[in-house]
C-alpha cells in the first residue's frame, strides 16, 4: 500500500508597528522618504549609542497578544541575535529570545474550524534594507537603505497546528485582519509591513514524530504563502517518496519559476549566539496598563461577524462582504438601522449603491462618503422611497448626486423635479402616447404574449425619466388596452 503523507505547517510572522518613531530612537518610521534619511547614531549602530525602548511599541505588542488570547508576561528580556549582515549595522538585532512578551495563545480559523497555538510574540527591531538594483554601477555594488533598520517588529510565531496550505493562508488573512483592526498593523504587504516564513514538513500519516522540516522565507502575498506551500509539501512527498531525505534548509519562492529554491542551509538557535542585551533593562510591564490596554480594545473581527448575524439576521455572505469592504461600514450600516430602516434594506443599501458609488472614488471613500451622505441622510433618502415619493430608479439617482455634493434627498428631489408620478391624469397623456406609437407590442400584447407589458411600461418609464410609478403604469396600460 503506498504510503500517504500528512503536510505540517507552522508560520512565523514579521508585522510592523505603527508607531511614530522607531523603537530604540526618536527617527522617523515613514515609509517611502528617500534612502537613508531616517538615521542616527542608535539606529545606525555607531559605537557608544544606547537603544531607549519605545513605550507605545510595547502597547501595540501587548494588544496584538491579547486579540491572540496570549499571556502577557509582565516581565520579559531583549536579547542580542548576532549575525553578519551588510543591512545589520550592528552586527547584532535587538530582539527577545528566552523570555519574550507573550506566550500560550491561539486563534480559530473561520473557514475552517482549525484551532492555531500561538508559541509566542517577541517585540524585536527590522533591519536595514539591501538594494541590489536600479543603481548606475548595480553590477558591482549593491547598495544599503538603513530607513527600515529600527523599526518595531512583533513577531508572532505558531504552533505547527496547520495541515494545509489553505489553512496557513486563513491563518495569514484572519491574523492581518485582526491585526488592522486593531490599528497595529497597516497590513501592507507589498511595502513589507506584513511578512510570513513557512516551515513545512510532511510526515507518513499515523506517524507521530515529526519530520524535518525547511523554511520557506519572506511570502509576502497570501497567494504566494499558498502556492509556496504547496510547492515545498509536494517537493517534500517526492523527495520522500523516491527514498531520499529532506534536508534542513531556509528556501526562497521563485515567483517567476513558481517553485521553491535553496537560499541557505538552517541555522540553528545557538548559532545566533543569543544573549542578554545588556543596554536594556528588563522589560516590566504593570498590572495597570495591562488592564488599562484590555479596556482599550475594540472589538476583534471575529465578534463582529457573530453580532451582525444575531442582531441584523444578515446572511454569512453579507457579513463576509461587509466586513471584507471597509470595516467602517459596518458602523455606518448600524447607524443606518438606528435612523428606523429595516437591517434588510440598509443592508441592501451598503453592499449595493454605497460600495459601488465607493469604488468609483479615491482616497478614503469611506470617510469622504460618511461626510457627504451621514448614514442619517441615506436614511431619509430610503424613506422617501419606501412612501413612494421617488421611484427606485430615481432614489439612485439621487443617491449619486449626494455622493457628490452632499446634498440632502428632500433638497434634490425638490429642485429637480423627482417626484415620483401617481396620479392616473398626470400619466394617462404619456400612456396614450406610447401606445399610439407602439401598435406592434399592443397587438402582440392582445394576442396572448403578456411580456409585451414589460416593454410598454419601460417606454412610459423612459418617457418620463423614471418618474412614473411602475405599478400605476402597468395597470393603466392593461386598462387601455384591454378597454
Ligand atoms: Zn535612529
């Protein structure tokens, strides 16, 4: 019987900080300021500068760990992690080891059900970056961007709970989720922000030693974590199958070769020869501001999702939308539901012509939206066409010219003449019109195909702007026709 193959999968996860300032130094942490123009003597590792710990990394470390369901260790250590790099001025990176910030966690994945441990969360600094291209003399030198080198890092490693590459990448959706929820992380991953290491092994199913395993290295698209993984668990299967042995290593995604490469073979822990920084000291953190961070927390995403589904009765796929959106929006749907529209309607509202009048325009559409169209407003727009004042057509209509000037429905409808037509003497000229026009459709009509009605009443709509009451129309239609 051939053997089968279990594939276990555990990330470790790189999310910067958003914080001001970098977390030994006062320099700057934005992102896209020409090469080497946030640096100082701290951040630049010149001889004699003493790292001075940034509080408000520390806070956003300790709400990640608590939407993580960690334990805040309230004593924790900074350890120096050496090893020779260009972009490591240094020599070393500030880090935790032994005694790191959190421990013990876990978080559900939604889709799946599967519960991922969450080993630990350490605070450590990023590195510098190194640019080998886009550089008159690229092929002999690269060149070195000491921005980043600084920068607040949580880094939160798993346990090796996933089982497959759909699940590592639920578990890198739900964690950026979460973690922009929070305003933590900005969850960019092109800018590297964001960043995932994979370590893969695949072991005969029912065996429960574990195999050995390699690191897949920076996968900074959920696609890419996806496919990587998949890649490395097939390589893996193969390896085995045809009776050679895995090799522990650090590999590379080769976006363009789809595959996974060699970097470096695995450095163990000791040969990072960690120590205790000893230009730290220990890192206390109180009872009090723990509870005063817990206090602080919004809501996480996951409760979110549980409430609009018991409160407003909206599907799982609404939910999926609207949270998938903006999670702003579902502030504004709720407000929405308190100015007295049915969660049915404002829902509809919010996915439909809110999302697609968001998506036409740039910057913080939700923010600019929110301004010219408060939830109040579209409120009162929904109103005046569930009293049959505007037609459904008219009322986007008008909800497009309050997207862009912030006008009010009533003060659109009034000036432009919206109003929806009801009156059979106001309509009964255009209806004779359009049937005097249309012979064809009124005979097709009186000889049984009764789809023709559609036609006619879309000629009396069209004539009218999208005045008419559909309703009123079709029926004085039918009364003419049919005498
Ligand atoms: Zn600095």
């Amino acid at each position: 019987m051939p053997t089968e193959f279990e594939p276990i999968i555990g990330l470790e996860i790189h999310a910067q900080l958003l914080t001001r300032t970098k977390i030994f130094c006062g320099c700057s942490t934005k992102f896209g300021t020409p090469p080497n123009t946030h640096g100082c003597p701290v951040c630049l590792g010149l001889p004699g500068a003493l790292p001075v710990l940034n509080r408000s990394a520390v806070e956003l470390g300790i709400r990640a760990a608590m939407a993580l369901d960690c334990q805040i260790e309230l004593e924790s250590v900074f350890a120096r992690k050496n090893y020779f790099y260009p972009d490591l001025p240094k020599g070393y990176q500030i880090s935790q080891y032994e005694l790191p910030l959190a421990t013990g966690g876990h978080l559900s994945l939604h889709e799946s059900g599967t519960d991922v441990g969450i080993t630990r969360i350490h605070l450590e600094e990023d590195a510098g970056k190194s640019l080998h291209e886009g550089f008159p003399d690229s092929d002999l030198k690269s060149h070195v961007d000491f921005n980043r080198s600084g920068v607040p890092l949580i880094e939160v490693v798993t346990e090796p709970d996933m089982r497959s590459a759909t699940d590592a990448k639920s578990f890198f959706m739900t964690l950026r989720e979460i973690l922009v929820s929070l305003a933590v992380n900005n969850g960019n991953m092109e800018e590297g922000s964001l960043r995932c290491d994979a370590n893969v092994s695949v072991r005969p199913v029912g065996q429960l030693a574990l195999g050995v395993k390699t690191e897949v290295k920076n996968l900074n698209s959920f696609r890419f974590l996806e496919r990587a993984i998949e890649h490395e668990i097939n390589r893996q299967i193969e390896v085995l199958k045809s009776g050679g042995q895995i090799t522990q290593e650090t590999r590379l995604w080769d976006t363009s070769a789809d595959r996974t490469l060699v970097m470096r073979s695995k450095e163990e822990a000791h040969d990072y020869r960690y120590f205790p920084e000893p230009d730290l000291p220990l890192l206390r953190i109180s009872e009090d501001w723990v509870n005063e961070v817990r206090r602080s927390l919004p809501e996480l995403p996951s409760a979110t999702r549980v409430r609009l589904v018991e409160n407003y009765g909206l599907t799982a796929e609404q939910v999926e939308q609207l949270t998938r959106v903006k999670p702003s929006l579902v502030t504004y749907f709720e407000e929405v539901v308190k100015a007295d529209v049915s969660p049915k309607i404002a829902i509809n509202w919010c996915l439909g012509e809110l999302t697609r009048n968001l998506n036409g325009r740039q910057v913080d559409k939700v923010k600019v939206i929110s301004q010219r169209v408060p939830p109040v407003a579209l409120a009162k727009l929904i109103k005046l066409l569930d009293s049959g004042t505007i037609s459904g057509t008219i009322a986007k209509e008008v909800f497009e010219k309050m997207c862009g000037t912030g006008e009010s429905a009533e003060m659109i409808v009034e000036r432009d003449g919206l109003a929806q037509i009801d009156s059979v003497e106001m309509l009964s000229d255009t209806v004779n019109e359009i049937l005097t026009q249309h012979h064809d459709a009124v005979s097709q009509y009186r000889s049984g195909k009764s789809g023709a009605i559609g036609f006619l009443v879309g000629q009396v709509m069209k004539a009218t702007r999208g005045k008419a009451n559909p309703k009123l129309v079709n029926e004085l239609l039918r009364k003419a026709i049919e005498g």
